[in-house]
C-alpha cells in the first residue's frame, strides 16, 4: 500500500512539474503571449518588407550611438555583453545643470524581439524627443533620469532570429531560469543597481510590438498584483490614452495574470521584488503595414508619464501634439513603368521632409533584397524628386523604402519589358 501511494505521489508531482515547465507559473492554464500568437512566417515577411534585420540593425544602432553622444543631455555607456559579445548600450538622458531636489527614474528597453521593430521606432522617437529644445523636453531633464536600452536582444537582430537571442533562448520568458541568459543577467544586474539607488525606478516600460495591430499596454490582473496596484495601471494607461485617444487602446484590451503571479518576465521580477512602488509594463505597438504615428505615440508615453508621477507641465500649449507627419514618400510615376515602348525608362521618386532630417531611400526586388540606394544624408525640410532610371531592372514588382530619423514608408511599383 504504501508502495503504491508512493508511486501515485511520484506521479503527481511528475505531472505538476511538467505542466509547470509546459504552461508556466499560472496553474495549467498556459498565459497568453503578449504580443498574440506567434507567425514566423509574418515574421520572414516583415523581414523582406522592412528590409535587412527588420530596417535597423546593430550598426544602424552603432550609428546613433554616435549622433546622440554629441548632445550634452545624453551618456551613452555598455552595461555588459550580449552570448555573441555585442555591448549592451545604454543611453541615460537627464539635464546637464545640477539638480536641486533628487531626480525621477524612468526605465525603457526595446528590441527584446527582434521582429518588433516598431517599439523601438516609438522609443527612438522618446529618445528625439528628449534630446530635442523642446520646452517639455527641458522640463523633463530637470526632473526625471531616462535609462533606455534601445537595443536588448542585439544578437537576435544581427542573426534575423525573430524572437530569440543567439542560444535561441526568448529572453522575454527567462526571467526564472537557472541559470538565466547573459542578456538577462546584464539586464536583472542593471534593475537591482537602479532600485538600490537614491532614486530609484518608478516607471519601467519594455517596449515590443503586436501582431494585432494594436496600440495597447498589457494590464496584470489584482490576482498576479493587488487590487491598489490595479488603479494605479488603469491611471497610468489611461493617463497616456488621454494624450491619444483614438491611437491606444483602454487599459482592459488585454488583461493577464489573472490566475497568479508569473516568475518569467522582467514585470514579474518588479513586481515580485518591489510591488507596488514600480510601474512596470509592456507597451505593444502595431507590427503591420497601418503601423506609424511614432511621433505621437511617444508624445502621449512621456506626458503620461510625467503625469503619473505627478510632474505637472505648465506650459502645455508650448508643445502642442504633432498634427502633420514630419516626411510623406509619394507614389512614383509612372506607375507601372512601361520600357516597352522603347521610351519610358526611367521613374520619378518624391518625398517631401518637413522637418531636417537623415533620409535613406532604398529601393527593393520582390524578395527584400536591396537593388540601389537612391538618395541618403542629412537633409533640409523641402521638395525632393529623384529621377531613375529603370532600364537595367527586370520586368516584375519593386519597392521603395523611405527611413528617416521618425518613421519607415514604404512604396510598390512595377516595371513591364
């Protein structure tokens, strides 16, 4: 007998663990990935679409590493290394003049799936924003601390991993291994330095990007936190909606931990090791065709969050919310580009800036791979055509892609020999 309710309480615990280790730390009920269900197969396309390593790779970060160190807002510095040694960057952005009371720490990390592109284009826009002369921008300097890792995953980028870092490990649900990856470490190391510290984190925000085509925050249910914890996220998100109304979604979109607590995500370790005093998030932002208005998104994040820590700017009207996207790529003409008349070889390619800005406009073959760079540099806000010549291109579909320092356009057009 005892044989046999030992045998049964062997199999048991067998059971239990292994649907812990399958489903997670929610009971059996596996949680609901934040970003929606998986599609590597959208993803390979948006790889083709966006271009090489989703249209910003680590050099591309490299790069602009380079253009915000010459602010004297910023302090750019690596915190530790990637499994393939990439330097985890971190830009910190305060004000240059002495504090006269302690500052406010905010907490942002983007690219943790490489895919995701499109939160990191909402935190570059924080990044522009906050380096910018605009008065809201000042205002934040003086009270708050910025730590941004722009790029978390920076092998997963360079290796076109979708979501996985270089051991194929997504460092998103790894919080709880052991051990845990070197990514996580240097993140978890960095978290445990800034809590101990006079100030700090109040707001942490990690950044990704949705299959959905939603703009929206991940609500933790009062079960996974506490019933105070819960009001405090529907004011913060709600706080931010209020700046984008018909942009972001209401805090009850997308609702989680609502049968526990999980151990394996980095709001999990917040939340475990500090409760209450750290608002830590993940904002989706859209990861489709409709997706843009970066500018904006990142206008609303940063008033809400100054609004949610109680940071009251008022000289509201001194940074009115951007109404007039700051570059439109136009469709070319002729559309189709008809060379077989022995005449029309060439297409006219327009984009207007209105704002001073690096440009790069690329042109692209139906399978991603790039065929010419048609015009790149720093230019001023006006009127560009390009005039070029299609002759030597095959008959078939192409595209062409506008990055500037705000957002991706995209355009098709097609050639007929």
């Amino acid at each position: 007998m005892r044989r046999i309710i030992y045998f049964l309480t062997v199999v048991c615990w067998g059971i239990f663990l292994f649907s812990s280790l399958l489903w997670g730390q929610d009971g059996l009920i596996p949680f609901p990935d934040k970003c929606g269900p998986y599609d590597r197969e959208a993803a390979l396309q948006n790889l083709e679409i966006l271009g090489d390593h989703w249209g910003y790779g680590y050099d591309s970060l490299l790069a602009d590493l380079g253009l915000w160190a010459q602010s004297p807002y910023a302090t750019i510095g690596s915190l530790g290394a990637s499994v393939q040694n990439r330097a985890l960057w971190q830009v910190t952005i305060t004000s240059d003049i002495p504090p006269t009371e302690p500052r406010r720490t905010v907490h942002i990390h983007a690219r943790t799936h490489p895919n995701e592109v499109q939160g990191w284009w909402v935190t570059d826009q924080v990044i522009q924003l906050l380096l910018s002369e605009d008065p809201f921008a000042q205002f934040l300097r003086e009270k708050c601390v910025f730590h941004i890792i722009p790029m978390y995953n920076p092998d997963g980028v360079e290796l076109k991993y979708s979501r996985e870092n270089a051991h194929g490990i997504d460092l998103e649900s790894n919080w709880n291994a052991n051990p845990v990856e070197p990514e996580v470490a240097v993140l978890r190391q960095r978290f445990t330095e800034l809590m101990a510290s006079p100030a700090p984190v109040e707001v942490a925000l990690n950044m990704h990007s949705a299959w959905a085509c939603k703009r929206y925050f991940v609500y933790h249910d009062s079960v996974g936190t506490s019933p105070p914890f819960t009001i405090l996220e529907r004011n913060f998100i709600e706080g931010i909606r209020y700046y984008f109304p018909n942009g972001i979604e209401p805090w009850f979109y997308f609702i989680s931990w609502t049968s526990g607590t999980p151990l394996v995500y980095p709001e999990s370790w917040f939340w475990l090791n500090h409760g209450e005093a750290v608002m830590a998030l993940t904002y989706e932002d859209m990861n489709c065709a409709s997706a843009g208005n970066y500018d904006m998104t990142a206008y609303a994040l940063l008033h809400g969050v100054a609004d949610y820590l109680g940071l009251p700017f008022t000289s509201i009207a001194a940074a009115p919310e951007p109404q007039t996207a700051p570059v439109q790529l136009r469709q070319s003409y002729p559309n189709p580009v008809n060379a077989c008349d022995g005449i029309t070889t060439s297409a006219v390619i327009e984009y207007q800036l209105f704002t001073a800005q690096q440009v790069t406009l690329d042109l692209f073959d139906v399978l991603g791979r790039k065929v010419a760079t048609l015009d790149e540099g720093y230019r001023p806000a006006a009127t560009y055509q390009l005039v070029f010549d299609m002759s030597r291109l095959s008959t078939g579909k192409y595209f062409y892609r506008l990055r500037s320092g705000n957002r991706v356009e995209i355009k098709q057009f097609t050639i007929i020999k």
